[in-house]
C-alpha cells in the first residue's frame, strides 16, 4: 500500500498561502501582506492542526520552509507541546541540492529528480508523508498528481497578490470534500480529496446559471 500524501496548509479567501504567521515569514516578492492568520487563532486552530500532525508518519519540506521551521522549533522543548514533539520526533525528507551544516534531526535528503524521489517515498511503509508550507514544493507535486489530498484551512481574510496554493495548476480538477468545520474565530477547515472531473455536455438545466 502505497503512502498517503497530504498538502496541509492555511489559506485567505483568495487563495494566498503565503506568510500566514507574520510579516517577517517571507516577504519574497514584496509580500507585505504577512500575519494575516494572527488575529483569527484560536483553541480550534491548534486543535485542528495538532490533530493533522497526529496523522503523520513523516514530513516532506522545502528548503525554504525548512530552513524557518528549524529554528523555532527544534528549541521548543515543551514535553506537552504536542506539535514541537511531532515536528522534532517524526522522519523529515528535505527537498534539496544540499544538506544544512547542523541538520535538524532525523533529517534525509531527497537525492535526484523530484518526481522519482518523492515516488520513492511513498512507496516506503508507512501511513501518511505530510508537507507544510513549502510553496514551491507544493506546485510541483500538484502538477505531477502526486498529492493524494488537501487539509486547509482557510481564514476570513483577503489580501494581495501573494503565493497561491493553486497558482501553477494549467488543468482543469475536481474535488470530493470531507471533514468541514468551523472554528469560533470563523476559519473554515476542510479536507479535499482529488478526483476525475466529470465530463459531458451541460444539461438544459445548467442554462439557469449562465451570466
């Protein structure tokens, strides 16, 4: 049984991943839009996001979001924070040319070409390969069908041009969605599942909907 991967990520209402925790996350390409999950946190966020990482059996990361993550997280040492113990404990696959000078430990680096790479890590035993963040990581696993299934959470709030979860995708897709809810603070959380978009002409009935 092949591993399940999952994209798990926060998104504004048009579509930007980008920078959710603050304007210092990445402002690359003159982002100043950043912080815009803050005011919106609350005991559901960190519910709903500690229970994505209680699936997990392993994590695949940019370097870029790797590179932030580090840091912070490798000094949280709280035994009851649940998400530090997962993000320092789990298998973590780096995707790039080079392996950072102190690695975060249980590090692997991905060698090769990322597609070949990434199959080889889904066909190891295991449950579920999460990716956070990551955005460029992302529109190429997307764009090779690689992604087995997508747990947002999306936020009201809409901002600039940012980075876009489905920004580099050309083909037209469907999704089936399962678990929604909503948080207090008015975050919706689903989780979409790729599908075959259905094909075939528009029935009469459709015609009610044309502008």
């Amino acid at each position: 049984m092949l591993v399940k991967l999952t994209v798990n990520t926060f998104l504004t209402l048009n579509g930007v991943m980008q920078a959710p925790g603050s304007v210092e996350e990445d402002p690359s390409g003159g982002f100043t839009g950043g912080g815009w999950l803050t005011p919106h946190a609350d005991p559901d966020l960190e519910q709903i996001v500690s229970e994505w990482y209680g699936m997990a059996d392993a994590l695949l990361l940019g370097r870029h979001t790797y590179d932030m993550m580090q840091p912070y997280w490798e000094e949280a040492n709280d035994p009851g924070d649940f998400i530090a113990r997962a993000l320092n404990g789990l298998p973590k696959y780096l995707v790039s040319t080079t392996m950072p000078p102190v690695p975060w430990h249980n590090t692997h680096l991905l060698h090769g070409e990322l597609v070949s790479s990434v199959e080889r890590v889904k066909s190891l035993p295991g449950g579920e390969v999460q990716v956070h963040g990551s955005y460029q990581l992302v529109q190429a696993l997307a764009a090779a069908g690689l992604v087995d299934a997508y747990r947002l959470l999306i936020f009201p709030v809409v901002v600039g041009r940012g980075k876009r979860l489905f920004e580099d995708i050309r083909e037209a897709a469907s999704y089936s969605i399962s678990r929604p809810q909503t948080t207090r603070a008015g975050a919706i959380s689903v989780t979409l599942h790729p599908k075959v978009l259905p094909a075939g002409p528009v029935s009469d009935a459709g015609s009610e909907f044309s502008l």
